[in-house]
C-alpha cells in the first residue's frame, strides 16, 4: 500500500492509504478522464494513443520504499517515439 509519509516516517491519515494499482490508474486512466481524453488516451488498449515508460523493476510487486528510492526509468516512449533509453541501444 502506498501511504502519505514524511521524511521522519509518520504516516499522514492510515485512512488514505492506496494500492500501487490505484496509484497508477490515478496517473493514467483518470488523467485522461479530467481531461476529457479518456477515448483518445490513458489506457493501454488498442486504438488509443499511448506514452509508455519502462522501469527497472516491477512496480507492482516491489515495496513502495523500493520504488520510492532504488527505482529508475530504463526506456521512454511519447508519440511512438523512443525519446530516451538509459542504456542507449535505441534512442534517436
């Protein structure tokens, strides 16, 4: 679960806690929604557009502190483009 926490470890209101799943669609799918996208982007379905970001690690099985401090952005894709690789082996 995914809390409000401050650098001294004090959890802000347990009540809010949320799934890293949550998290996610937070960031993605109602993105779009509030900004009346949700049929052109927000999802990763056929036919709608996608910026997709590769991580070093799987974010829905490591810890939140895992990803918070030991997790990086390996590929960037925006428009169908590769706009950033880490490694170097494709970006433009």
């Amino acid at each position: 679960m995914i809390t409000r926490k401050t650098s001294h470890g004090t959890v802000m209101d347990e009540r809010e806690v949320v799934s890293i799943e949550q998290a996610i669609t937070a960031f993605t799918e109602f993105g779009a929604y509030v900004n009346k996208a949700e049929h052109e982007w927000g999802r990763l379905v056929p036919g709608l557009a996608a910026d997709v970001a590769v991580f070093s690690r799987d974010l829905l099985t490591a810890s939140p502190e895992d990803v918070l401090h030991d997790t990086r952005c390996d590929l960037t894709i925006r428009g169908g483009e590769i706009v950033f690789d880490r490694y170097g082996e494709t970006a433009h």
